[in-house]
C-alpha cells in the first residue's frame, strides 16, 4: 500500500512537476501539508530549486495577514473550494505576489464532462449537485458546507475580480483531473489525434458511470466543447503571459516505475521530455541512441537530443505539423481494402526494416521467459510462450513502441518518435500485434469497415493473438506499475458491463427493470428455458448456472450457426420460438447489446423474458443443507456465515485437509470449488492424477465440507464465484498473500462486503511435491 501511495503522489504532483519555475524563487502554497503539490514543492526546495517555501491554510484569513514578504509564485491546487470564500482568498493570494509573480490555481470544474457521465460530486457525495449549481444541496442555511466546485466563467470572473486581465491568464484543460492529470491543454489548442487510447478517466465512484467518457472527447473538439468541460482546470496568471506563452499540451507518464515516469511537453517551439527525478536520466539517454539506431536503417526519426538544463534531465525533439500514423491508418480504411492494407503494410515492412531477424536459439528462449518471468508473467504460461518463441523469426535489437500512434506520416512515410524501449530478440510476431492493436483499439469504424481478424489473417497472426497479447501485456503492466497499481484502478476506473448496466436502467421502469434484469430466473425452473445468444454470454450462462437452470434449446439470429450444437445444446433459428406455446416456456437473452433483440422478442409475441448480466451477482438457487456435524459444531457465533476454497485437491493431503478444518473453524458453512480437469490442462498444461468425479467426491466427503461444487470451465475467478455463491469469505493458502492478482481480489471482495482471508502455507507437503516424488520413483522403476 506504501508503495502505490508513492506512486499516486507522484501523480498527482504531475500537475505541477513539468512547470519550469524562475530560478531560485520564493512560493507560497495555500493548502495542507499532506498534499502532494506542497510535498513536491518542499522536495524542490531541499535540491535548491525553490529558495523557500511557505505554506499556510486557506480557511485561516489570519495567516495572510501573518505574510511579511512578497513571493514570485502563489500557488494552489483544489484547496480553494473547501472555503466558502474563494474569490477572497484568490485576491489575496494575488496580492502576496512580486511584481511580475505568477498565480497557480488548480481548480475542479463543475461542469466536467466526467459528472455529466455519472460521476458523484466530491465533495456532496451525491450525482449533478455541481451540474445544477448546488441548488439543492445546499439550499437550506441548516445545510452543512462540504464544499463546491467552479465553472470555467466563475472561476474567470474571480481571477477579473482579483484584477488579473485576459492577457494575464493562460488556462490548461486537465484531462483525466487533477486526482489524475494525465493531460493538460492550452486553452484553444486541440489535439490531432483521438485521445481515447491516450486517457483512461479515473474517477471518485466508478459504479454510477453510466456513459464512456473517453469515446466522447472526439466530439467535444469538433463541437468546441473539450475545454468548457474539461474536468479539471489549472490557471496561471502573470502580467502578459497570454503573448510569452509557448506550452501547448502536457502528457504526463508519471505513474510509470520511477525509471521511466516523464512528462512531455509539447511547445510551439518543439516538444520536451522531461524526467519527473534523477533515476529516469538514463531512459531518457536512451530515445537518443535509440532514434540513431533507425537513423542508421534509414528509417525515418523526428530528431531530438538529450541535454541537461539547471538539472534537469530532458530530452528535446522538433514539432512536427503532421497527424499520427494511427490516423493515416484510420482515414485510409475509409478508402478501402486496398489503400488500408496497403499503408499497414508500408508499415510492416519499415518493422521489419527497423532491426536484424533471427531464430531463436534455446538459450535465447530460456533467457526469454527468464526475463518474462522476473517481469511477472504466470509461470503457468511458460509452455505456450515457449512454444511461441520457437515459431518465428525475432528482432534482434527490438523497438517495443514501434507502432502507429508513435508515428507521424510525413512525405509517404512513417516517422517514428518516442522510441525509449530497446528489447533484445523481440518476437516479430509480438509487434506485428502491437501494430494491429493500437490501430485498432477503440476504432469501431475501422472495426466495422475492416474487421481485425482479416489484418491478424493477413499477416499470420490470427490463431496465437491471445499468447502475443500476453507477451506484450508483461511488459506494459510492468512499465506502467499495473500489478502495483491494480487496487486503484479497481476502486477509480469503470467497470465497462457496470457501465452498460447503469445505462440500460434509464431506458426502462424501475419495475421493468427488476422483471427483466434482476429476477431474470423467475419460472425459469418450471418452464422450458431457452437462450437466444449462442456467444461467450451463452457459454458463460451455461457454465456457471446451466447445472441449476438446464438449457434445452438456443436461439441465435446468425444462420451460419443454426443446426449446430453449443455445450451439447441445439442452437434453433428464432422462428423456433413461434412453434411453442406461450406460458410454456422462457427466454433469457445472452447478448451485450440486446435492445433490438427485445424487441424482436415483443414482435414475436414472447412476453416472459430476462436478460443476462454477468456483472450481476443473481440469487442462488437454494443447494444450502444442515451444516455438517463437526467438533466444533456447537460453537457458535463464528466469524462468518458461508466460506468459500476454491482448488484442484488433486492427490489429496494433510495440507488440504488442514485448509478445510482452519476455514469451518471460522464459517457456520463451507463450499469447496473444484476446477475440471478441462481447466487444470489448460493453466497447468498436465493432466490431474486423480479425475474430476473423484476428487469432487474426496472433496465432498470430508466432514469440513458442507458442499463441494465444480468451478465452471474457463469462469473460476474470484468474481465470478462471489456473484454465483454469494459467500462472507473465500480462503486461500498464504503463498498468494503478497501476489498483486490476489489483492485485486481482496479488493474486490471487501467492495462487495465480503473477505479474503489467508491460511498458513503447508511447507512441507504439496500436491506439487507428491507427484515429484511418485515420478522419481517410477522413473527409478523403469530404469
């Protein structure tokens, strides 16, 4: 936790961090001493950047009086709103300042777009009190201030109001906001490219997120509304500093490991990379050496040079006027087949030009997943990825970010930038679906145009995507601190089935929406039920609820699945739902986006319906008997109601045994979930000693055991499980106390009001260990 508090700091310090100061000047900050800003400032000091630096309370009027000098810089960041009084403290801050000084105000908008798609207030914890002016909330003089934000017009009439013109004022947008700023723009300066693979919004509560806010930012640059409703803003006032400046937009990378964590500032006069402390100066060396490398392959390279300025480490390269090869891409699948297919190859090839290819060779492969491994990769996909790296040539000297949206397209040709990381015998397979990928991500237009299966067919990728993505997942996840940051992404960023749910709910009644979303297995067990969906929904329905609620026929608009089977089950054209008669029989619809299905479903004349969600947890049917009688069975009051273990149990033992005791010493009922043995070849690529049907019989005959319940094929996550069985706990073995996968799930657990609880590690016994030891010994038999 330490260390993603570190991480967040940092962040959030990024609103600040890429801002050249004057030398050596005195600031006064208005806000708490455990703000980040204020951390970053004292740590400027403490390297002689800053000459000092004062902090006092924005609720405290006294401490201005206090003041017995002026400052070059009077700075704020999202303190002025919790005081009723911000335009007083603004003109005061203001008149702190040295003649020519600069204000810093970093303020939230109350018209951010991120509200508008169901973000709660921060400060009233409630949906669109800012939206409305806080009319209703605080409309009674009983009512108790929490705070408020600001507008863009307010908060530029109080800056008019403390005597600062419009030339004095420069006014960036802050994108995701300033709990997250990973871009800031210049007012009327927009970007040439679409942001949606650029921002992930962040927000306070994720779950009344009702709309995508990333895939909306296009339309708000066309409609002249991206810096009107822009989360957040960060003002800075000086005399005539609208004329000097050059800042057009920042990028900030800061939530990186600290060897790669920049900031990128784009200028009239050229673009700056900036590295946030001292540890990233040998990364930044590095976009140098790299860009030569291509130099020398006459591959085209925006030009930049890495220097150090009153130290601090940068790297500065041109501005080009051109768009982004991803764009190039995007607007030639508006040509055809042809043209896009022709510019992706243009590409491809300037890849494959871009290093030496080899083969790898064993020692290679091993180095490979070594580094894969120490990275984070699941030991258990060692089999696969090995298999991979075997299958095709590598480059030798690898450009892991040579991909469209680091390109520009410039005279018929890509020019790369940002090239910062060198891997050695990077599978060519690998880029080639980095390539595909970042065309692709978030391009529904280019999806419908020109599916991507056709672009991973045409360059022999389509059956091994999954295991591609996975190599290239290692590194990202790494970089980018994913593992150490997936807790806050859980907490702060959208679920994307939770964001569907909520917008579907306003299309419908809130008892229409019971009916058809929430009590979706009502009759389901007297009637015939019926799927219409044969996709993952259907697969995932099937598996995890088909044993309490058996399908007997699936419906699917698609003909070229009609007369097949899907698990065992005849998929049927939809016409089969008109031979039925009606009161007989009920349908659950398996699709994502199923509006027109319902009403095809109404056309037809089904009027018992429901819809799956697998992001809703749905009520179990009843399996729940008398807890079995064990020792401990008088005790009462345990801590908890119903455990849930999950695990494959194969070659059972004192350890697992110990396991199931220590859980029903802490849960009036225990479920055991067993994985398949389908699901065991597929992680551990080996089959189970012992079959299914045996172990969940072992399993299910221990007198710890309430219940044993089979984990559905390819659905044994933690989530999942919850939703299914509705337990108080889950347990597991204290070897995956400190994996980061395994605090996602806790996180999630507690989110839901459930636990995590680890259970000591048995040392000295494993099934892992018993089968090395039958092995061994059969192995000496045979010899």
């Amino acid at each position: 936790m330490a260390m993603v508090n570190d991480i967040l700091r940092r962040v959030q310090a990024g609103i600040l961090s890429w801002y050249t100061f004057q030398d050596n000047p005195s600031v006064l900050y208005v806000g708490g001493e455990e703000e980040p800003v204020y951390e970053y400032l004292t740590k400027l000091q403490g390297e002689r950047k800053l000459k000092a630096v004062t902090r006092i309370s924005p609720a405290s009027s006294a401490d201005f009086h206090k003041l017995e000098q002026k400052y070059d810089y009077a700075i704020s960041i999202a303190s002025l709103e919790k005081v009723k009084a911000a335009d007083t403290i603004i003109r005061r801050m203001s008149e702190a300042l040295c003649p020519g000084g600069h204000l810093l105000l970093g303020m939230n908008n109350r018209l951010g777009i991120r509200y508008f798609c169901g973000d709660r207030d921060s400060y009233t914890q409630r949906n669109f009190d800012g939206i409305e002016n806080y009319r209703r909330a605080y409309a009674k003089a009983t009512d108790t201030f929490h705070g408020r934000m600001y507008d863009f017009a307010e908060i530029r009439a109080m800056l008019q109001k403390a005597g600062w013109a419009d030339d004095d004022v420069v006014p960036y947008s802050v994108y995701s906001g300033l709990d997250y700023p990973q871009y800031l723009f210049s007012e009327g300066f927009v970007p040439n490219e679409d942001l949606i693979n650029r921002i992930r919004p962040k927000y306070g509560y994720p779950d009344t997120v009702f709309l995508e806010e990333e895939r909306l930012y296009a339309g708000l640059m066309e409609n002249g509304l991206f810096h009107r409703m822009a989360n957040a803003y960060l003002f800075d006032c000086s005399a005539g500093l609208k004329k000097e400046n050059t800042v057009l937009e920042v990028s900030n990378a800061l939530e990186r490991v600290p060897e790669h964590a920049f900031s990128t500032v784009l200028t009239r006069d050229g673009v700056q990379k900036k590295a946030y402390d001292a540890r990233a100066r040998e990364n930044l060396k590095l976009l140098e050496s790299n860009s030569e490398l291509l130099v020398d392959r006459e591959i085209p390279v925006v030009p930049g040079t890495y220097q150090e300025v009153h130290g601090q480490a940068m790297y500065s390269s041109a501005f080009i006027h051109a768009e982004t090869g991803r764009s190039t891409l995007t607007r030639a699948a508006c040509e055809g087949n042809d043209r896009f297919f022709a510019m992706l190859d243009l590409f491809m090839a300037e890849l494959e030009r871009s290093s030496d290819l080899k083969m790898l060779s064993e020692r290679d492969i091993a180095d490979a997943i070594n580094s894969l491994l120490a990275h984070g990769m699941n030991p258990r996909e060692t089999v696969d990825m090995e298999r991979m790296l075997r299958s095709g040539k590598a480059l030798q000297s690898g450009l892991f970010d040579f991909v469209p949206i680091n390109s520009f397209y410039v005279h018929g040709r890509f020019q790369m930038f940002d090239q910062e990381f060198l891997l050695a015998n990077l599978p060519l397979d690998v880029m080639k679906w980095r390539v595909i990928a970042t065309v692709y991500a978030g391009n529904e237009c280019l999806e419908k145009r020109i599916p991507m299966d056709e672009a991973l067919r045409r360059y022999g990728i389509q059956g091994k995507w999954k295991i591609l993505q996975d190599y290239e997942l290692v590194y990202l996840e790494y970089v980018r601190n994913d593992r150490a940051l997936r807790s806050y992404v859980l907490q702060h960023c959208i679920d994307y089935n939770t964001v569907n749910d909520n917008r579907q709910r306003l299309n419908f009644s809130a008892g229409e929406y019971k009916r058809i979303f929430v009590d979706i297995f009502d009759h389901a067990d007297s009637r015939k039920l019926i799927l219409f969906g044969s996709g993952n929904y259907a697969k995932e329905f099937i598996e995890v609820y088909g044993e309490d609620y058996p399908v007997s026929v699936i419906v699917d608009n698609n003909p070229n699945v009609w007369g097949t089977e899907r698990k065992g089950i005849p998929i049927a054209p939809p016409t089969y739902l008109k031979k039925l008669e009606p009161g007989t029989y009920k349908v659950i619809v398996c699709i994502k986006n199923y509006l027109s299905v319902l009403h095809q479903l109404r056309d037809i004349g089904v009027t018992d319906y429901g819809v799956f969600n697998p992001a809703i947890g749905y009520p179990r049917k009843t399996h729940l008997a008398e807890p079995k009688k064990t020792p401990d069975a008088g005790a009462k009051h345990k801590k908890y109601h119903i455990g849930y273990i999950a695990g494959v149990f194969d070659l059972f033992h004192i350890g697992h045994l110990n396991m199931f005791k220590r859980a029903k010493e802490q849960c009036e009922y225990l479920i055991v979930g067993v994985v398949p043995d389908e699901d065991v070849m597929a992680s551990k690529h080996t089959e189970p000693f012992i079959p299914f049907d045996e172990r969940i019989e072992m399993v299910r005959s221990c007198r710890y055991v309430d219940e044993a319940v089979r984990i559905p094929v390819g659905y044994g996550d933690t989530d999942v499980a919850w939703r299914s069985l509705h337990f108080d706990v889950q347990f597991s073995g204290s070897d995956y106390a400190g994996d980061s996968l395994w605090l996602a799930k806790k996180e999630f657990l507690q989110k839901h009001g459930a636990d995590l609880v680890f259970f000591p590690y048995t040392q000295q016994t494993s099934s892992t260990k018993i089968k090395a030891l039958i092995n061994q010994r059969l192995k000496r038999e045979a010899d």
